[in-house]
C-alpha cells in the first residue's frame, strides 16, 4: 500500500509534465504539418551537452538528411533545438554557421517533444533523430558516402596556426591526438551524478607514454587531450609528448583544429574523438571497453579491446560472447549495447586494460596502415575477415556492408579467442 501511495503522484506528475508540453508544442507542430504540401519541415535535437554526440551525432544526421534531399529531389527544412547546457560553445557556433539553430527554451523543448510524441503515436515522420543513446551507430557507413560538414573557418585555422607558434610548437611537424578517459571531467562538470556506473571505461594514461614516445623518435607531436585531468602527462626522453591538456594556451576552438588536422587520434572512445569520425579522420581506439561500438565500415580505423574476463568460467569473453551475455541479461535502458559497472560486477566479470606494451604496438601499426598509400585499395587478411564474421549481427550496430576496419593484428594474434 505505501508503494502504490508513492507511485501516484510520481505518474501524475509525469503525465502532467506530457500534458502541459504537448499544450505548448502542438500550436507549433500542427502548422509544420499543415505546411508539408509546400515546405519539408522537421525537429531534429542536438545534443549540446556532451561533445561526442554534440558533433558525431549531429554530423550524421546530416548525411542523413542530405541523403534523403538526394532521394526525394526536394529541399528540406530542419529546425534544431539544443539542450540547455552547452559543452563546447565554439563548436555550437560552427554548427550555427551550418544548421538553423533555435535557442534553447522551455518552449522549444516542448515544440519537438510533441514532434517527437506524434511521431509515436501516429506514426508521421517529424524529426531526424536517433533512437536510444547508441542510435546513430547503423548510420556511421553514410559518413563514406557524403560530404563533410563540420569544418572549421579558415581565418580560425589560422589564428590557431599563430597559438601553436607563440606556444613553442614546431608547426611544420605532424602531429597525433591522445586521449585517455579518466573520471575527473564528469565527476567536476556534473558533481550531483553518480558515474560510478561508467567507470568501466577509463583508463591510466601513463599506459599511453611508451607508445608517444615512440611517434616522437617517428619526429611526430603527440598532443594529450582532455579537460579536467586527473593526472599529468609527460615524457623524460623527449619533448614532442605534450600535456595539452593542461596547458596554460589550451582552449575550445584549438581542440578542434588538433583534432581536425592531426595524423591521427589515439583514443579511448569517448568525446572528443568523435571530430575524428565526423571529419572523416584516422583513428585507433585503445582500451576500448565497449566492443559492440566498434566502427565497422571506417577503412582508417583500428582498433584493440580491454579484457572481459569472467572468472567462474575461466574464460575471456570475444564480442560475440559479450553480446549473448548482454541479451540474456538485458542490456541497460538508457545505452542498449553495454552494461554498467555494477553489472559487470554481479555477472563476476572483471575487466583488464591493456598493457602499455599493446598500445604501443597498436600504434604502432596504426601508423604503418595510414602510411600506406593504397589504403582504399587494402583488402582484410583472412584472420581479420574471420574476426568480423563472429562478429554479432544486430540492426543497432555498424553492420552495413563489408568489414573494412581492423583489429590491431597482433593483438588478434595474440588474443585468437576474439574471433570465437
């Protein structure tokens, strides 16, 4: 009886809240729909507070967007409602320079959430949006096949060009992003959030240094990116490893010029790496503690995976293993592809990161492939080709087409229970 009593007023207040923005929205919503015979309009959220799907997300969306302009032979009109939060303000004013952008506001939101609810329920196509935290990974092959959209102003590129200079940095060398998650950034931007439960997916990044201390002896630059970190990052053997991060010349618009003109991104899947994907850029992901979210269809992406090691059977699990286990204990509500941390912990799995030593050769590799001229022309080998077909099938993965990204090879040679 008492939980009934307090079950009442949380489903009041939620139908109300549905009420009172679908009150507000369908004065706006109607008309667009009115107007379908003339003008194309759709609702599309953008993700403001959070920059991988900040600009991957929308990124797209777009592709999407231009795809079906491409199709249906007509323009189309989409309006974009931020959040209230803006995580990168520089990168909302590239996005202002591209999309129509209206301000955020208790209305706005209330106008695409009607757009979204009658979508639902009555089944009219509103928005362009993705389903689920995960929904934009079925779209990432439409990056191969349209153009690029994020992109910075020249006269940026420049004045970024005359920081780097100013700074000491020796501009005409190439250079490598890496980015190692840590908990800091969250636990600072949102201290009233719990993130234990993603915890899963930081990593130490002294593992990182043997590996920038090898593109340095390459005369390469390794930036190290992040904001809030929870430790330093440096090098005895040689100054071309940066601690960018915590630099006193870091700043929003020179993380994106890094990010856009670098050799490559060394990274952890997570934020920042998404500009990489989104401009079409090489990227290797180490440390990588969710293998359903691999790209598959990214020529110039490698990857290695941290171990999932479940110890009352004694075993490592491949992604195949880890999808199976994910469907028969269902997988969290808000991120469909993954568990959290305290999952990982009831199922007694423990998860490994990978050595220094691996990074390094993961780097390593990752190198050679880009160097490669012939990169669109470089076929799978045979264990790669193996690897993707144990791979799961599921339409809410990157899974269109033929493989073309890789597994760093001797991290499958090494680990040949990958492709089980």
């Amino acid at each position: 009886m008492i939980e009934s009593n307090r079950s009442k007023p949380i489903t009041k207040i939620k139908y109300s809240r549905i009420f009172v923005n679908i009150l507000i929205g369908i004065w706006f919503v109607i008309p667009i729909l009115l107007l379908r015979p003339l003008k194309k309009i759709y609702l599309a959220p953008l993700q403001t507070s959070r920059i991988g799907h900040f600009i991957l997300d929308t990124e797209i969306l777009l592709a999407r967007i231009h795809l079906d302009q491409v199709h249906t032979r007509k323009k189309m009109f989409v309006i974009w409602v931020p959040e209230s939060f803006i995580c990168n303000k520089y990168v909302y004013n590239i996005w202002k320079q591209n999309i129509h952008i209206v301000p955020y506001s208790l209305v706005t939101t209330a106008i695409l959430f009607t757009a979204t609810y009658i979508e639902k329920v009555i089944k009219i196509k509103t928005t362009y949006r993705f389903v689920g935290w995960d929904g934009y990974l079925p779209y990432v092959h439409l990056l191969n096949i349209t153009p690029t959209v994020f992109s910075m102003p020249k006269e940026d590129e420049e004045l970024c060009l005359k920081t780097l200079k100013i700074n000491g940095i020796d501009t005409s060398k190439k250079w490598v992003c890496i980015l190692g998650r840590d908990s800091k950034y969250l636990n600072s931007v949102v201290p009233d959030l719990d993130w234990d439960f993603n915890s899963y997916r930081n990593s130490n990044i002294d593992t990182f240094k043997i590996a920038a201390e090898y593109l340095a002896e390459k005369d390469i630059i390794t930036f190290r990116m992040g904001v809030i970190t929870e430790k330093p990052f440096s090098s005895n053997k040689s100054d071309l490893v940066i601690d960018y991060a915590n630099s006193i010349w870091r700043d929003e618009k020179l993380d994106i010029y890094l990010a856009i003109k670098c050799l490559f991104f060394i990274s952890t899947g997570t934020g920042l790496d998404s500009i990489s994907v989104a401009t079409r850029r090489p990227l290797l992901w180490v440390n990588q503690a969710q293998p359903l979210h691999v790209y598959r269809s990214k020529n110039d992406f490698m990857f290695i995976t941290k171990y999932l090691y479940l110890r009352d059977k004694n075993i490592f699990l491949s992604p195949r293993n880890f999808y199976e286990l994910g469907v028969n204990e269902g997988f969290t509500v808000d991120n469909p592809l993954h568990l959290r941390a305290q999952d990982f912990s009831r199922l007694g799995i423990e998860i490994i990161d990978n050595t220094d030593v691996e990074i390094k050769e993961a780097t390593v590799e990752m190198h050679d492939l880009i160097t490669r001229r012939d990169l669109e022309k470089l076929e799978l080998n045979v264990e790669q080709i193996k690897f993707w077909k144990m791979f799961p099938e599921d339409k809410r993965l990157d899974n269109s087409g033929p493989p073309k990204s890789r597994v760093c090879k001797s991290f499958l040679k090494r680990n040949p229970w990958l492709a089980q």
